[in-house]
C-alpha cells in the first residue's frame, strides 16, 4: 500500500505517514488500532511482529463480521463438513 493511500484510509497526511514510518513520530493507539484494521493484522503482530493463534482468530472473526449472513452459512456448513470429514478419516 502507498503511503497516499495508508493516508487517505487513516484519515492522516502522507507526511504524517511518512513520519511514522521512518520512526520520527509515535503512533497513538487510535492510530494503532486503524492500522490493525486496515492491515488486517492484530496490534501484538505490529508492534512486536508476532503472530500469534489469537491473532489469526481475530482475523478471521472480523473478516466473518463483514460477511453477508448467506456467506456465514456458507463458510460453517463448510466448517462442519471438514470436521465430519477428519472425523471419518480418524474413526
């Protein structure tokens, strides 16, 4: 992503980008919290780079949030099909 348009989704100036970026300003947890989401990433994995089982799990429940109800049956009827199915395989 450019910075213009980190920029733009942060609601910030490419030079405040910019100067995040090369560490000349601090981020404030707001700011910190919009990144999380626009990077879709947990704050833990930018601060620290670490990903984490937590992290992947909030991932994956805010890009199911933004799913249409029909998508989210979708997804856990697929779900249950691939328990059902490991679950033949083991027994």
């Amino acid at each position: 992503m450019s910075q213009e348009f980190v920029a733009k989704q942060m609601n910030l100036s490419r030079p405040t980008i910019s100067a995040i970026e090369s560490g000349q300003r601090k981020v404030t947890a707001q700011e910190l919290d919009g990144f999380s989401k626009l990077y879709g990433i947990s704050i833990e994995e930018l601060m620290h780079g670490k990903k984490t089982e937590t992290a992947e799990m909030e991932k994956f429940a805010r890009a199911f949030s933004e799913l249409s109800e029909i998508d989210k049956k979708e997804i856990m009827n697929l779900i249950d099909f691939k328990r059902r199915y490991k679950e033949s395989l083991n027994g």
